[in-house]
C-alpha cells in the first residue's frame, strides 16, 4: 500500500529525500556500526538515497563523534521482609531437619567403624583393667556395638526433626507478630 501511495505522490518522495538529507534514520532491531552512516527507509524498508549518497552526506556534515557508552550503575534496591508464611518454613525446617538427621546417623556409624578399626574399644578395656578394675565384664566393643550407637543416634535425630520443625515454625509466627508492630527487617539490596 506505501508503495501505491509514492508511486503515486512525486512530491512525497522529493520531501522524503529532503527529510533524509536532513535526519538520518535508522529503523528498529538493526544495529549501525560505528563506520557505518544510518540510512533513512521508506516504509517499504527500502533506502531513500543510496550507500554512495549516504556516506557522501555523512562526510560533507559533521565529523562523526565516537560513541560514549554509559557506565552501568549498580542498582539498589530497599526492601523489607515484613511477613513470612509459617507453613512455608515448616515444611522447608522439616525437610532440612531430616537431611541433618540422615547426616547424623551416617556420621555416626562411619565414627564408630573408624573408632573400632583403630582400636579405641580394647584400649579403653585394657586401660580399666591395668587399673586393677575387674574388666572381664566390661566390653566396650559389645555396649557401644554399631546397632547400638545407630539406634541410639536415629531415636535422637527423630526428636530432633520434631522439635526443630516446631519451634522454628513458631519462631516464624511470633517474627510475624513483631514485624506487624515494629515494620519487619529492612534491606538494601545491590546489584553488582
């Protein structure tokens, strides 16, 4: 349809040429380098003058500046952590909890092969009984078994889950009560 309409118009396109003398342009999503004059289009996304003219009319106006290129600012950023949803963090401590809790118990057993490799139970034995104890019937190796130590430490980290589930789940009601009061923490964050 433009190319209809300038067909049509001659004076359009003399004003149009006369426009492009005087403003360069330089349409949307191309990328001008910078020994490279920008061409005004038409419409139809063809030149209005030439390359040769462009860059002919780019040499005869003003020398071309070099670009300054902004530095980028860090941005900042204020923000205030005013509420936070009490299920949300229980269910994030209960599941935190339980990878601490299957971290304790393995780090337990691997303590106690370690321990019964190195021989830490018999000379603990043999220490009681250079003492003049009666250590016939004192065996560390079968008190401290491994079944032992790992029920022991699995009934320890179940209390735990529970009771670190419960009480940051209550901390999070009651910082939800004082930031109601007081504004909640403030922040500013940076953008590097």
């Amino acid at each position: 349809m433009s190319e209809n309409l300038e067909d049509q118009n001659p004076e359009m396109d003399q004003v149009d040429e006369q426009v492009a003398d005087q403003i360069d342009v330089q349409p949307e999503g191309e990328e001008s380098e910078e020994s490279a004059p920008r061409v005004a289009r038409s419409a139809s996304n063809q030149p209005l003058i030439s390359e040769e003219q462009a860059r002919e009319h780019a040499g005869a106006s003003t020398p071309v500046r070099p670009v300054r290129r902004a530095v980028p600012r860090a941005r900042r950023m204020s923000l205030s952590l005013t509420r936070v949803d009490a299920w949300s963090v229980a269910k994030v401590t209960f599941m935190l909890s339980i990878a601490g809790g299957i971290i304790q118990i393995v780090a337990a057993g691997l303590l106690w092969v370690m321990l019964n490799i190195v021989g830490v139970f018999d000379s603990v034995t043999q220490i009681v009984s250079s003492t003049g104890l009666d250590a016939g019937g004192l065996d560390l190796a079968n008190v401290f078994s491994l079944s032992t130590v790992l029920s022991a430490v699995t009934i320890f980290s179940i209390i735990e889950v529970v009771l670190f589930t419960v009480l940051i789940t209550i901390i999070a009601l009651l910082y939800n009560v004082v930031s109601s009061l007081v504004g909640g923490v403030h922040m500013t964050l940076g953008d590097d």
